[in-house]
C-alpha cells in the first residue's frame, strides 16, 4: 500500500507542505489532542506513518502496532522502525515498544485489543469489497478504540488533475491500485453508517489543497479524514468471544528510555540555566555573527536527509542547527517565548516549547508543566516568568565568545551532575 500515491498526480502545481507531511501533522495533532499512548497503525505498509510516530518529542506514544499484508513492504517497515544510534545517546523520557504484524486488516487478533487509538490512512481504497465490509465492525466493533483516524482520497479533487480525466469515460484512479476513490458524500455515508452502529461520534477534515488554490472550496480537499470518537456514555459489555492470534509477529522492538533516578531540585535548577545560557548563547552568535554559520558536513547531510526520508525528526546536539531559535528568520511566531537581552540588552525571542524539546530536561523535569514550577522556584534575580507562564524575561547578557564555540555548537547533556 502507497499512503502517499495520490501526492504523485500529474500536475503542474503541487501542495505546500507536501501533503503526505500534512497528513501525518494532521494524524499526529488529533493523537496529542486526545492524550494517546498506545495506537495500531492499521495497514502500515511501509511504516511511512508509523516510523513518523516514533518522535519522542511529538506525542506521548508508550506502543505502537503496525499491520500489513505484505511481507516486502514489513521488511522495511522494520528497518525504518529499528532505533538509531542516537537512540541510545539521548534517551527518551519514557520506554516506547513496536510490534509489526503481517496479516490482514479484514481479520481480528486478540493483541490488537485495548489500544486506545487506531489510524487507517490511505488504505481503504486500496482493499476488496470484503475487507471493505468488514473494516468497521471489526475496527469500531471488535477493537472499540478510543479513537479511530480514517484518512482516503477525496475523488471530487481528482477534477484539478487533467491526467485523471475526472467525470468523463476515460476517468482513471490516482494510483492503479486503487478499488475506489469516493465523494465526500460517499465517505460520510460509510462512516456515519458505523458510527451509529457502534456508537462513535464523527468529525470530518479536510486535508491538502493546491498551491495558490486555497480558496477553491467547492471541491473540498485533496484528502479527506474523519475522526471516529467513542461516545463518553457508553459502556462496552465484557463479552469472552476471542479471536485467537492470526497474525504473524514479524518484529518486537524496544526502545531505550531513561529510568534514571531525579537529580535533587538545586542540580535542576543548575541544568535548566545550563541550556538557558547555551540557547542565549546561540541567538547571541547568530545574530552577531551571521556569516559563519554552521557548515553541515557531507556526512552529516547524509544522515540528515535520511531522516527526513523517513520522516524521524532526531535531535543530535553534536551538529544542533542553532538557526531553529533564530526568530529574526522564523517564518511563523508563536506566543511561547522564552526572552533574554543581546550585549545591548535588546530583547530576543526563544520559544519555551525549544527548551522543554531538549530530552535531558525532559529526563529531570518529568513534565513542562513542572519544570516551570521549578524555574519559579529558581529565585534567580536576572529572569522573570510572565505571560501566564509562557515568557521568561532574561536580564542577563551571555556574550558570544569565539574560544567557547563548541559550548554554543553542542548543547550536550551534562552526565555529570
């Protein structure tokens, strides 16, 4: 299954972002809007959203199952799923397991019960009539997420790609594989008629229009997604019918976490300035010296697109590209801020959610919410918090200082205290 075939249509316009990457920021704000740890990726392929789930920053994710019939398409599902070396260097705050499974989604398997969340996206179009008729039952029925993410392609959208030769006799699908592409109207049909039948609440997105067409509506979206949400008053009978273990275990995988015990208040306090300075610092070489930069090794270019080929966002503090808190060139301001003064105390901006980011924070703070309630503590007389505790307001300059670039380049976790 290709979750990203209708991204490739013939068209001489294109989608920004890429709609494949809105899809999974779609996928990825419902998860954390609900609070999810445990999902199904349900036709996974090739782990194109499933390894996108992996971001130990992103989500609370704490396991993921990932289902596919074919077997080629698992093997680099596992591959893309398998923990890279920086895994074990910056350690994630909380263990995250992954079990992939070759069997089809028409059939159920007792181990794929009691997961809070389920996302089905682009692979409905791509099943028979039987699996077809059996998704919902078994998913909504069967399964009983608290969630259910269905995304497909919007046929009413194929009219902006000439080559599809929409609403004429020689209309074609976006890929061959394809069995449907429905109108939205026949999508809400679908899913409303399970809904009701297992009692769910539906909400219908929209995901994907051309570029420089954001105003063209009539059509709807080139993707279309609803959200499945399990009525708050309904009570699921126990029932003892069991389903066995059809499905194959292709790969269990472990994370490393941290597990560490949590360094007394004052060690704390003491790391939280240690990365306030270094991002001060930053901003401060940044903005003073704007024509160094940081010169990316053909290596490390390497690296970097390979995982953005797979869509893992992996944060190396070794090669940590500094321009990210350079608000002077960020396209989209958030309200966030974390604020400190240049040498001529002019203020700079850094976003509170680039501190809490950084994994080692999260090792010792446990949560944003606590780790601001520590900086309150911190007592300290060159910051103040402001903004309903979004805004830290830094009086104190850290200067930029050529010998002490390595400290500014590399934010690395300090395994000492």
């Amino acid at each position: 299954m290709k979750p990203t075939s209708e991204d490739s249509c013939s068209s001489n316009e294109f989608f920004s972002p890429p709609l494949w990457r809105q899809r999974r920021a779609f996928i990825q704000d419902i998860l954390n809007q609900h609070n999810i740890e445990t999902i199904i990726d349900y036709g996974c392929g090739e782990a194109a959203v499933l390894s996108f789930l992996i971001s130990a920053t992103e989500n609370k994710l704490t396991k993921i199952a990932g289902i596919d019939i074919d077997p080629k398409v698992l093997q680099e599902a596992v591959e893309r799923c398998l923990p890279y070396k920086s895994d074990f260097e910056q350690l994630r705050p909380r263990p995250l397991v992954i079990d992939i499974y070759q069997g089809s989604v028409g059939v159920a398997d007792d181990r794929l019960k009691n997961y809070q969340a389920i996302v089905c996206s682009e692979v409905i179009e791509h099943v028979y009539p039987d699996v077809l008729d059996a998704f919902l039952e078994l998913t909504l029925g069967v399964y009983h997420p608290k969630v259910l993410i269905v995304t497909t392609p919007n046929g009413e959208y194929n009219v902006n790609f000439p080559d599809l030769k929409y609403n004429t006799p020689e209309s074609i699908f976006r890929h061959d594989d394809h069995k449907f592409e429905w109108t939205r109207k026949e999508f809400e049909s679908w899913c409303e008629e399970g809904a009701k039948k297992y009692n769910y609440n539906t909400a219908y997105h929209g995901i994907g229009l051309l570029h420089q067409k954001y105003d063209q509506l009539e059509n709807g979206h080139c993707t279309q997604a609803c959200v499945f949400t399990r009525a708050t008053d309904f009570v699921l009978l126990p029932s003892d019918q069991t389903h066995g273990t059809p499905h194959h275990l292709i790969k269990h995988i472990e994370f490393p976490y941290y597990n560490g015990e949590t360094p007394p208040r004052d060690k704390i306090i003491e790391e939280l300035e240690h990365y306030i300075e270094a991002l001060c610092k930053a901003d401060s070489y940044i903005n003073q010296e704007p024509s160094k930069g940081f010169q990316m090794q053909d290596s490390d270019r390497q690296q970097q697109q390979q995982h953005t080929d797979l869509d893992i966002t992996i944060v190396d503090w070794e090669s940590f590209d500094l321009s990210k808190y350079d608000t002077q060139q960020s396209e989209q301001p958030t309200p966030d801020i974390y604020t400190t003064t240049s040498p001529t105390h002019t203020p700079i901006h850094i976003s509170i959610s680039s501190l809490w980011s950084i994994l080692r924070l999260q090792h010792i703070c446990g949560s944003q919410e606590n780790m601001v309630d520590i900086l309150k503590s911190a007592d300290r007389d060159y910051f103040q918090i402001m903004d309903g505790d979004t805004t830290i307001v830094v009086s104190k300059s850290f200067d930029w200082e050529e010998e002490d670039g390595e400290s500014v380049k590399s934010f690395s976790s300090r395994e000492d205290w």
